[in-house]
C-alpha cells in the first residue's frame, strides 16, 4: 500500500509512510479506508478540507501563535475591574513553582505506581477548603462553580427524595443555564424573584413557592450581582421547616470576613477556587468544590471523589485514597450517582498552596482590603453626576452601577474606558433586561487607590 500522505509530521511518528505501511499489515488490513467501512459512502468526506497548510518548523509554529496571542490586551497592561465568575486576583509564585512541578503537572488520574502526592496534596485542599468552609467534608475539585452547584442541587434532590429546586434568580444567568441543563432531565427548576430594591431574595416569594415536593433552595451569598444575602437564615429556617436542604453557593475569598453559609443554615456549600491562587487564562482556571457536614446522608450522595487518611500496614504510616470509592462512576457506571471524568484537581493543589500560605489570619487581611478598595471605589464612583448604585445592601467586591441617568450607555462608556485603558464593569442589559444601562464593577485586592482614581478620572471625562 503507497502512503496516499506524503507530508511527515515532526511530533507524530505514524505520519511516516514506514510507520504506516507497518501498521495497517499488522492489523491484517490492505488499506486504512477498511476501518470506515461501517460508514455509508454518501457520510464520507472526499473533497479537500479548507485549511491551511501544516507548519512543520516549530518556530514558525510558534511566531504565528505568539502573533494571535498578541492580539489580546491582558490584565497587567490594562487596569481590569470586570468579575462576574472570574476575577483578577494576585497568584503568589509558589502557585505556579509547585503546580508547575512533574508530578503534579503530568499526572492523571493517580495511582500508588505513579501518583508521587496528588492524593496527599489534594487531601490537605480538602481539609484546608474545610476549615474555611467551617465544615467537614470537601470534595476533590469539580469542574467549575456551574458544576459543583448542579451537582450538590442534585445531591439534594436524592437526600430530600423529592424533586423541584427553588433558585435565586439573582444567581449568575451562566450558572443557571448549567444547572438547568443539568438538573432537568430528573429536577423540575422553580425561580424564586428578588427583591428590586435590595436585591435579596424575596422572601414572599419563596414562601408562596415552598410545596409537598420542594428539595431545598439554592442562592448565592455573595450574589452574583455584589451583595450579601443578609437573610441566610431566615431561608433556611423556612426550608428546614419542609424538610428541605439548603444548597447556598459561595466566593471562598470573602469567607476572611463573612461568616461561612453553615453558620446561617445551609447543608451543603458549593463555589469556585478560581481566586484560590489561580490565573484567569482566557476565562478562568475554574474548579468547583462542594462540602457538607460528616453524615452518611450526605457523603454518601456525594458523586465526586473524596480523599481521605489512613493508617497502612507499615507501622507509624500513613496513606491517601479514596473514601467510599463504591460511590463515584469510577467504580460502577451504570450504578454511579452522576458521571464523573476529568475534573480540576491541578488547580486545587493551587488553592492549597494559596491557603497554606495565606492562613486564617492572611484570609481576613485579604477580605479586609478588598473590602475597603469596594468601598472606596463605589463612594468614588457615585460621587459623578447622574451615576449611584442599583441596589441598597451591602457588597464585597462586586457592586451594580445604574447609568441610566447619565444618558450614555454601557457600551458606550465600556469603549471610551477601553480607550483609556480601562476593562469597565460588565454590561447586565442582556442577562438582566431589569438592569439596562446598569453594570457589575469587580474591585479586588489588585486595585490599588491610584487604578480606582483612574477609572473615576476616566469616568468623569466620559460623562461630561
């Protein structure tokens, strides 16, 4: 058989004609089209694909990736105050110098053979994320915050033996789009509305919302949109009270100086670690978590991996592994709670490293300041003619500034801040028609007074 592909790539040795001759007569076959033969001829693609020609040279390759990346204009060159999931947020170098390690970075799924500490590092991010969490079980990283809410709604569903979710529609509309894609194939979804004026939920609402067959609620604290939902535990008394589970979402990073979603009644708590020491890399280096007290009720319902200690048969050892195992659909697909693959697991090691390094103390001294640059920020910002905030509660890092009186849109003043250097806030008109001319600013602990200056500078000759 002639090799109908001349062309050799560098880094796939069975592109060489040898290579390939070799093993189609291995597998017993007189030409590669034999392995399509299960696919009707009218499905197969005979014309020539419209792409560009491989680029064998590895710093040709390079040149061209470098020259698209370039195109972007990063967070270090421009002063960003955009949120909404994914934050600016300092990473220490010891995040990248032990993420970036062989036996961190290469590993996979990990076993004793060739695992050389994933389970042991990914243990401490469970008992760190505990005793930030004020709880006692953690799970391993899920994919990202969407995940890890869907699945602890689903984990709720099962616990309660009932179906219907209430969700805070103040909850982020990307989440919502996950959680219902997630949950509705076994969960009927019910939105409960918040309040206009403070943007907490309505508490009316939800009253006329819990039923027979309500599972528990799921809100966010801080809200997607900034404020803290001051009436945790107004929320849980009423579910607790239908023998639901409170399901409430979270920003790790705020939990120096909020009191944790246990503390207000809330059964299982769910995120993201993105803050955690990770990078935002074109969208965020997201992963989930989830965590729960140490009944059998709720880790049990757990479809994630959990690590656990033990001692071995080494005398004065101590292993990492998998608690319950039985549980995952690692072990018995068909049998598992939800499928679970590939997650996050490099970017808790991460979120380990950061709070190994920060400590309690570290924690409430980040939250103090990002506290303080928010609040700075919003009395710069509503100092401008025409300009205030859209709701009266309180924020952490992220706050909604209502334009509307201003006469300019979001769009507007997002182009004329970007020409100045400025990432402005994020435009809710098309998530929240309520919000029109409205946008979410994100102040963090990489703001310093002289960025916050610039943008209310900038605002101000914007809205002249």
């Amino acid at each position: 058989m002639k090799q109908k592909n001349k062309f050799v790539h560098p880094y796939i040795p069975n592109s060489a004609s040898f290579n390939s001759e070799q093993i189609i007569q291995a597998l017993g076959l007189k030409d590669i089209d034999e392995l399509y033969g299960d696919i009707p001829e009218r499905l197969r693609f005979r014309g020539k694909m419209n792409i560009p020609p491989a680029m064998a040279s590895e710093q040709d390759l390079r040149k061209h990736l470098v020259s698209i990346l370039n195109k972007n204009t990063t967070c270090e060159e421009y002063i960003s105050f955009l949120g909404a999931g994914c934050a600016h947020h300092y990473v220490p170098a010891i995040c990248d110098e032990i993420t970036g390690r062989a036996e961190f970075l290469t590993a996979y799924a990990g076993e004793p053979y060739e695992d050389h500490g994933r389970f042991q590092v990914l243990f401490e991010f469970e008992s760190l994320m505990a005793e930030l969490l004020d709880v006692d079980v953690v799970s391993v990283p899920t994919y990202d915050w969407g995940q890890a809410a869907s699945s602890s709604i689903r984990m709720a569903g099962r616990i309660a033996g009932k179906d219907e979710m209430l969700i805070a529609d103040n909850t982020s509309p990307d989440r919502l789009k996950v959680i219902k894609n997630y949950c509705e194939p076994v969960m009927k979804i019910t939105l409960v509305k918040h309040d206009q004026k403070t943007g907490m939920l309505d508490l009316a609402d939800l009253k006329s919302k819990i039923s027979s067959i309500t599972a528990g609620v799921y809100f966010e604290n801080p809200a997607y949109l900034g404020f803290l939902e001051e009436q945790g535990d107004k929320i849980a008394n009423l579910i607790h009270q239908v023998n639901g589970v409170v399901v409430v979402g979270t920003d790790p990073v705020s939990l120096g100086v909020v009191a944790p979603p246990s503390h207000y009644g809330a059964d299982i708590t769910c995120g993201d670690i993105q803050a955690l020491g990770n990078h935002m890399y074109f969208g965020g280096s997201m992963g989930g978590f989830i965590g729960t007290r140490d009944e059998e009720k709720y880790v049990m319902e757990y479809a994630w991996r959990l690590f656990g200690i033990a001692k071995t048969s080494v005398e004065g050892e101590w292993g990492f592994g998998d608690v319950a195992y039985n549980r995952t659909s690692f072990s018995v697909r068909e049998k598992g709670k939800e499928f679970v693959g590939t997650a996050a697991a490099l970017y808790g090691i991460s979120a380990a490293v950061y709070l190994s390094l920060m400590g309690p103390k570290g924690m409430k001294e980040l939250g103090q300041l990002i506290l303080q640059n928010a609040l700075y920020a919003q009395k710069g910002i509503t100092s401008l003619p025409g300009v205030r905030l859209r709701f009266r509660s309180t924020n952490f890092k992220e706050f909604v500034v209502d334009f509307s009186s201003t006469g300019k849109s979001v769009a507007h003043i997002n182009k004329a801040l970007l020409a100045k250097g400025v990432f402005g806030g994020m435009d809710l008109s098309q998530e929240f028609p309520l919000l029109k001319n409205c946008a979410l600013y994100c102040v963090t602990e990489m703001h310093s007074k002289p960025d916050i200056d610039t943008l209310i500078s900038a605002l101000h000759e914007i809205l002249k």
